[in-house]
C-alpha cells in the first residue's frame, strides 16, 4: 500500500488551483487561488497554522480569510479535513478520488503528526443494518513517518 502523494511546484500549484476553482462556477478571490495552491503544493494535511506560514511567504492572508477560506473550499469538495489525536484540524487538496465521493484512508504519524491521505488504499465494504445512511466513513493508519521511523 503506497500514499499518492503530489508535491508540485508553487506556480504550477496556482494554475491548478484556478483550474480547480473554475470548476465550481464560483468567483475566484486571490485568497482561495493561494490557499488551495498552497494544499495542493504540500502533499499532506496542513494545520491552519501551517498554512498560514506558507502563505507568509510572500502572500499575506489574514487569519479569519483563511479560515473562511479552509472552510469554502471542504463545503465545495476541493479540500476535505480531518482532525488528528492532537485534536488540530488539518486540511488537504481534495484530489480526483475525493472530488468523486469516494471515501479514502489516511495515515497519521504518531511522532511527528504528519497526515498524508492513502488514495491507493481499498476500504473495506463495511454492511449497515436495514435502514441506517452513510454520510461517510473516516479511516486513520496510524504509526510512524518515514523520517521518523529511520
């Protein structure tokens, strides 16, 4: 089981996330061109504090804007988060596996609390008794980085 995990570069993230932007029909601010160019650009799930740094350089967006942001882009399907067991928020690009509804896995590290998502892995068919909805299915391997693990 591999993590897809995409690292693109900042100007090229920028030109993707206008793309992606363009998609939902709605009006494309500089804040959610920067943010959602900054998650695509990261390859794992960011805190808000982490994305604030990022845009730091260079791309100034007050605190309450990326919040407002964070949470346009996880209502329209181009983010998605997830909490980790430091109770922090962190958010990721919805890639082409999430925009199409299907849920995913995610791997948290233990150490360092680096989230990546794990769009190769297959879930599990999981039954529901008669009656009950799906609203969705959150899956969290948990265990060391890479880095950490060396």
């Amino acid at each position: 089981m591999t993590a897809s995990i995409r690292k693109l570069p900042r100007r090229r993230s920028v030109t993707d996330a206008a793309n992606l932007l363009a998609t939902t029909g709605a009006r494309q601010t500089r804040a959610r061109r920067e943010v959602l160019g900054a998650l695509l650009a990261a390859g794992q799930a960011l805190s808000h504090h982490e994305i604030e740094r990022r845009l730091k350089r260079g791309h100034d967006v007050d605190r309450v804007t990326l919040y407002r942001v964070l949470e346009w882009l996880t209502a329209n399907g181009l983010a998605h988060k997830l909490a980790g067991d430091d109770r922090v928020w962190r958010y990721s690009a919805a890639g082409h596996v999430h925009i199409h509804g299907r849920s995913h896995a995610h791997f948290e590290c233990s150490s360092c609390g680096k989230v990546i998502c794990l769009d190769e892995a297959r879930l599990p068919a999981i039954s529901l008794p008669v009656g009950y909805r799906r609203r969705a299915v959150e899956i969290t391997v948990k265990g060391r980085c890479d880095a950490c693990a060396a």
